[in-house]
C-alpha cells in the first residue's frame, strides 16, 4: 500500500517537545509496545530523539519502582 508511511515517519511526526512513553506511543498507533520500543532506539541511534530514564508511577518490583525510558524528538540548536 503506497498510502502507508513508514514507522520513522508516524514516530516523528507523532513527537514532540514534551517526554513521552514508548507504551503510550504504541497505544496511540495500535502497535505492541515491542515493535515501538526498536524503532524508537533506531532513532536513538541515529539522533533524532532523546531518552530519559525515570521511575514508573505505579508499578514496583521487590519494593523498588521500575524504571521507564521517555522519549521525545531530539532538540536542535540547543546545548544540554
């Protein structure tokens, strides 16, 4: 189907300034959170998004939080 974009395209376009979850992003588009997850590191790897681990909100594991990665599209002309 030529209609169909590729996945670097609808990640993309689909991020923005604000940090957001490789789970809520495969929600959106209706994917397994697995598939989001490998092409979001694609990107990571060629610098066009940015990732922060932070504590999960809810889930715990052994009394400690579970970490999760945040993506969002990587920032230009900006120093960290």
């Amino acid at each position: 189907m030529p209609s169909e974009s590729s996945w670097d395209d609808k990640l993309l376009a689909a991020l923005t300034d604000e940090w957001v979850s490789a789970e809520a992003l495969a929600a959106r588009f209706q994917a397994k959170p697995f598939t989001v997850l490998a092409r979001l590191k694609d990107l990571l790897r060629r610098n066009l998004v940015e990732r922060k681990i932070v504590k999960h909100p809810t889930k715990i594991y052994a009394g400690r939080p579970i970490q999760q990665a945040l993506f969002r599209r990587t920032q230009l002309g900006r120093k960290p």
